[in-house]
C-alpha cells in the first residue's frame, strides 16, 4: 500500500485542475461547495472526492466490440462488456483497503456505462438515430486515486502498487498535489467556453404531445404501467469544457457529480458533466443498496410556495404510486444477484430538496449473493428502472419508439469498482456531454395512468433548469 497525505481543501475542483486536462482524467465529486456567507460546507449528502488519472488498462466499447489496452497494447473482444470487466478485475487479489481516512477507493474500475449498452443485455429496436459518436462504455482501471474526505478534513493520495509504473511515479503525483491550491490553473489562463447557438429540443411541446399521447395509450391498452419519457437538449459551443462544470457545482451542487475528460480517437476527446442526484447501486462489502427517484416539484425562491411543492409532493398519491412501481421493479431486480429473502425497503417516499427541484427518494437494500460480484448486481440491474419504467424491457421499446435518438450515456450510470469489491454507481441524469463542439443534456420523466401532460412537461423543464442556467451564463448571442 502506498500512500501520502496531502494538505486538505474545501475545493477539490482546486486539486483536479492540475489533471483535468489529461486524457482519462475524472473526478468523482460530492459536490461539496463551501458557502461564502455561513463559512459551511454546501451539500448534506457527500463526504469524499475521488480523483484519478492515468489508467494502466483501458477498455472501450462501441457496438458489438470492446478494445482492451495495456502496456501500449491493444487487443479486441465481442465478449459482453460487463463480464469483460468482471474477468479483468478477477485478475487483482481482493484487495481489501486499509481505512485510511475511511477512503472508499484506492484504485479500480472508473467510468461510464451509457444506456445504450443495454442492447448487449436486451433485444431493443433500432428506431431512435444516434447522435454523438461516443462509446457505450468508457472504463479505465487505475492504480492510484486521490480521496478527499471532507467530514475529516482530510486529503490521501493512495494506491495498491498493482502497476509497476505507480511507483515509479510516486514522487511525480506527490509533487503534483502538494502544496497550496493557489498553484492550481488560473482561469486566466484557461481557455474561454461560448455558447455559441440557442437551445433547443429533439422533442419540443407538440411532438413531446404526440409521443405523450401515445404513451397513455400503451398504459390504457395494458402494455406497460409507466414509461419515461425525455427530450434532448443541445447547442453549439466552443471553448474549455471545465469552465462550465465549475459554474455547474457552484449553482446546483449534488450529491453525485462527475467530470470526465475521455479521448473519442487520438486527435478529441470529450467532457461529461453530471450533476446527478441518484444513487444506482452501492456494494459494501456483501451489503447492497439503490436509491430510486420518482416524483418531482419545482423549487421557489419564495419560502412558502417552496415548502407548499414539498407538502404537495410528499401528499401526492400519484407520485407516490409511481414511485411504488418502480421500488417494485428494483426489488426484483436487486433478487437476482441478492440472497432470498435479503431485500427489503427501508425507506419509503422520503423528501430530498436539491438546488432546482424536490424529489421523493426510496431506500431499497439487500445481502449479495456469495457467488456474485458487484459487476453482476450492476448488470443484473442495469439500466436503472427509475429512467426506464415498467415493465422495464416493454418500456425501453416504447422508449426507442417515440424518443427521437438515443439516449448514449443519459440514464446510463457513472462509478466506481473497487480492488477490493465495493462499489457505487450513480444514474446519468442531469448530465451533459460536450463532444465536437455541441454541448447537449436529457431531461425527462416517468408518465403513468393520471399524469397530467402540461405538468409532465413542464417537470422536464424544471428537471432541465441547471444546465440551461448554465449555458446562459456562457452565452455571447
């Protein structure tokens, strides 16, 4: 095990600035912003920022095909990605980690898996045009991680020493993050970022009526009991893509947020800003959790019409029947990784207010089997049911019918699997790509029997509020 304590600071956008610009570089952030007026950390949520770079395996996966590279070598599988990564990570010992500082993470799987990767799980039709040439999983397996804890207010740089390349570097990386934040990228010296075109929308109101119509009458015709319906947002824009994560975790930090600067072919990469506020699914050890999300109100600068969208959300039988559906969903999904018996609803219906909107969060958790991993119950779940619905494959078909593209990484999920086993994902919603110089987010939610089609549409447009607060900041039109 190596490890070095370095200084600790609030601000871990400090300490990523210094790898943000490298290929593979990511930042797994708790969205912890420090609030100038109380002197007190923003979020009630996180406690620790993983940061890594550097990964000595990578694996890449588009369509039927993942590239694995190591050691400057490349090689090519059709296997499925999931029990690719499951075979890779059983090469490394369990390596259980010493709890420096508590840390979750000292090196393992990082990345995305986008929802498209679910045609490698399910038969799904091929209506919906891709948009953005990006991979359907993104994983890089790293060997050092920086943690920062904010509730000990302490920062660790860790490893396993896995890779002999780790310590060859040590003192490089303990260099690169010692000493004062005040040595980290100015952004005087970073390129601007422009907004360059309006927003607009692949679903606007009339067509997002269509496909709303057509929906109930899936749900009337007993087909389906609810399904998640979303619109894409996007832009031209040009410019450091890290500016506007910055902007993002000052005016609506959550609890899930993630930077990733990943290379799309040896002349671009791209950005993912997640600002997500959704647990998927988390291993401790044989422990297994999901946090779905279902039922929304929007915030108000007003107190009393604040907390009367709380009130209205937590009475509302309709929010609470559709987050019912999906607990249900998670459940049995959850039981095909989890012992007999083991899973069981801990919470229900529980208020969490975040920057822009109010949701109702379920807490449902279970006991891993000892035969599987965190990458089975990962698969055995995935995609999350909350952004697909129910049935969830009927729903993923009718998803594919009436969204105009497809959906890439949005509700897919982003995360970590450790060395030693454990894991946490979160769902991809409230996220941004900025790829080829179009910056594009999904907004969406789940319609059911008596859902009220201006309202539906309106929470996608509360849902959306972050991002497009956001890009007006950037805008030079």
């Amino acid at each position: 095990m190596l490890k070095h304590e370095i200084q600790y600071h609030h601000d871990s956008a400090q300490l990523f600035e210094r790898i943000a610009e490298q290929p593979w570089a990511i930042l797994l952030d708790s969205g912890q912003m420090l609030n100038p007026l109380t002197g007190m950390l923003g979020s009630q949520y996180g406690r620790y920022d993983i940061l890594v770079a550097e990964p000595f395996i990578t694996l890449v996966t588009r369509g039927e095909t993942t590239t694995i590279a190591q050691n400057g070598q490349t090689k090519t599988s059709q296997e499925d990605p999931f029990l690719l990564l499951k075979k890779i990570l059983s090469k490394y010992p369990a390596l259980k980690l010493e709890r420096i500082l508590d840390a979750p993470f000292a090196g393992g799987a990082l990345g995305y898996f986008a929802y498209d990767l679910a045609r490698r799980i399910e038969k799904l039709p091929t209506n919906a045009l891709p948009t953005v040439k990006m991979p359907e999983m993104m994983i890089g397996i790293y060997d050092w991680a920086l943690v920062v804890d904010h509730r000990e207010k302490k920062s660790v740089l860790v490893s396993h020493g896995l890779n002999a390349e780790t310590q060859k570097n040590w003192l490089r990386l303990q260099a690169l993050f010692d000493g004062t934040c005040g040595a980290s990228l100015k952004e005087n010296n970073i390129r601007k970022f422009e907004v360059k075109t309006p927003v607009t929308s692949n679903l606007p109101e009339p067509q997002y009526s269509l496909a709303f119509v057509k929906i109930k009458a899936y749900i009337e015709a007993g087909d389906c009991y609810q399904v998640n319906l979303a619109q894409r947002f996007s832009a031209e824009v040009v410019g450091n893509s890290w500016l506007v994560y910055r902007k993002l975790r000052e005016i609506s930090p959550a609890p899930f947020m993630a930077y990733m600067n990943l290379p799309l072919n040896e002349n671009e990469s791209f950005q993912v800003l997640s600002n997500s506020p959704e647990r998927f699914i988390q291993t401790n050890g044989n422990h297994v959790e999901t946090r779905p999300i279902k039922g929304t109100r929007p915030r108000s600068n007003d107190v009393e019409q604040d907390l009367a969208y709380s009130k209205e959300l937590l009475t509302s039988a309709k929010d609470k029947a559709e987050n019912l559906m999906i607990v249900d969903l998670l459940r049995n999904d959850l039981s095909k990784s989890c012992a007999l018996g083991s899973v069981k609803v801990n919470k229900l219906f529980q208020l969490q207010s975040f920057a822009n909107v109010h949701h109702l969060v379920s807490i449902i958790v279970g006991k891993l089997k000892p035969s599987k991993t965190s990458v089975d119950v990962l698969r055995d779940c995935f995609p999350g049911g909350s952004i697909t619905g129910a049935p969830k494959l009927r729903a993923m078909q009718i998803i594919d019918e009436l969204e105009p593209h497809r959906r890439g990484l949005y509700c897919g999920a982003i995360g970590y699997i450790g060395f030693d086993g454990d894991m946490d994902t979160s769902i991809a919603i409230r996220t941004a790509l900025v790829n080829q110089n179009e910056l594009s987010f999904y907004a969406g939610g789940g319609i059911v029997a008596d859902s009220d089609e201006r309202k539906e549409y309106n929470e996608t447009l509360d849902k959306a509020s972050s991002f497009i607060t956001v890009m007006k900041f950037f805008m030079r039109l």
